[in-house]
C-alpha cells in the first residue's frame, strides 16, 4: 500500500459499537495517510506513567474510586492535539464519548485554525460504523486470540487451520473475557446508551457519515478513503 502523506486529513472521528472494527479501520488509516491515533485511554496511562500535572490529578481521582473528570480528559487531549504529528491530522479514539466533550471539540477547533493547504478551519469527519446486531454477537462471541503471539481468529469468519491452535506457533487459542456473551451483552447496551447522543449531536450538524461496517473488512476500509478523500 503507498503511503498518502501529501493530503491533510484533518480529525477523524470513528463511532461504532465493539467488535464494529474501529480498530482495524483506525490502524488502516494511521498506514495510509502518515497521521496518528489519539486514545483518551494511552493519553491517561501516559500522562500518570510521566508524572504530569495532568497526570497527578488523574492518579488522585482514580486512587478515591472516582472517574476522571471531562476537564480532565479534555485538557490531557487538547495538549495532545498540539504535537507537530497531529498537523496534517488524526484518528480520535474513545473520544468523544459524550455530547458535551463533542462539543468541547467543537469549541477547541472552532478556535484553532488547522494548518491546511487552504488555510480553513477543519471540522471532524465523523464516521459511523454500522453493523448488524448478531453479526456483532457472531464477530465477538466468535474472536479467539493466541496467547503467546496475539494474533486474532474467528471461528465463523477467520478460523485457525486446526481447530483452536494457532497456526504461527501451535498455541492454544482462548477467549478474552470481554469476548464472552455475558459481558458482550451489556457493554453493547452501554454503548447505545453512552453514545447515542454523540451520533445525534453529529447528526444535527449534519456530519455524520454512516458506512456499511457489515461490508467485508476492504470494502469498509475503501468506504471511508472515499469520505476522506471526498471531503478534505
């Protein structure tokens, strides 16, 4: 795959339940176009792992049982977004996870004028991945894993060669907790009820882009480079 790194691309939102294939899509991108991911969960373990500020009031929050507030969270992903990597742009992953931070972000860049070829201001391309219920069941409940190497099968879709052994090194492959139908079930319903009103804040100005997440993983992938490519 050639490498686009002569497009500016902006921020990149991409919604989707678990097992959607935010993941796969989001290392895609960072491939394709030069540009990197930002997880609110890396920039957390970072900031408390580096002793920051930021970090400090973290690690006191989640030592009293408590959450890390928006403030937080917002602050430790506004200084991220101003590394000379985020130029050109970036992939937001678990960010926002709620109308309010979606507006935060809307306030940040409305603010920030992004250093493009035109000079504009560049709002988030926001992607949804939509797929099927049971076919989220079937991908997830179906993931099996390698435990010594970390390559990932599915048992309806991607199965090993010999059943349950890896075949890169003959490993016993297992099930992730989180992949099993008890926890599955109600992080899918936490997921619609957590970030429904992001996709409805997105929706009433109008960018939210919908794509097929049930289509096979290349045809997903060559989906959002046409959004990308069309809108940027």
């Amino acid at each position: 795959m050639v490498q686009e790194t002569s497009r500016d691309v902006g921020p990149v939102v991409l919604l989707g339940p678990p097992g959607a294939g935010k993941g796969t899509q989001s290392k895609r991108l960072m491939e394709h176009y030069g540009i990197p991911q930002v997880s609110t969960g890396d920039l957390l373990r970072e900031n408390v792992a580096h002793g920051t500020e930021l970090g400090l009031a973290a690690k006191a929050v989640m030592a009293r049982g408590e959450l890390v507030s928006d403030d937080l969270v917002c602050n430790m992903v506004r200084e991220r977004l101003l590394q000379p990597d985020c130029k050109r742009g970036y992939i937001l992953d678990g960010f926002p996870r709620t109308a309010a931070q979606a507006g935060w972000l809307d306030a940040l860049l409305e603010h920030q004028i992004f250093d493009n070829s035109r000079g504009t201001r560049t709002w988030p391309i926001v992607i949804r991945l939509d797929v099927d219920y049971n076919q989220l069941l079937l991908r997830i409940t179906g993931r099996r894993c390698c435990p010594t190497c970390g390559r990932i099968y599915n048992v309806h879709s991607q199965p090993a060669h010999v059943y349950e052994v890896c075949d890169i090194d003959g490993s016993k492959l297992v099930t992730r907790n989180d992949d099993r139908l008890e926890v599955i079930q109600p992080r899918l319903k936490a997921y619609q009820e957590q970030t429904r009103p992001v996709a409805d804040y997105y929706q009433r100005t109008g960018r939210l882009i919908s794509v097929n997440g049930d289509r096979p993983v290349d045809e997903v992938t060559e989906q959002i480079y046409r959004i990308l490519e069309d809108r940027v």
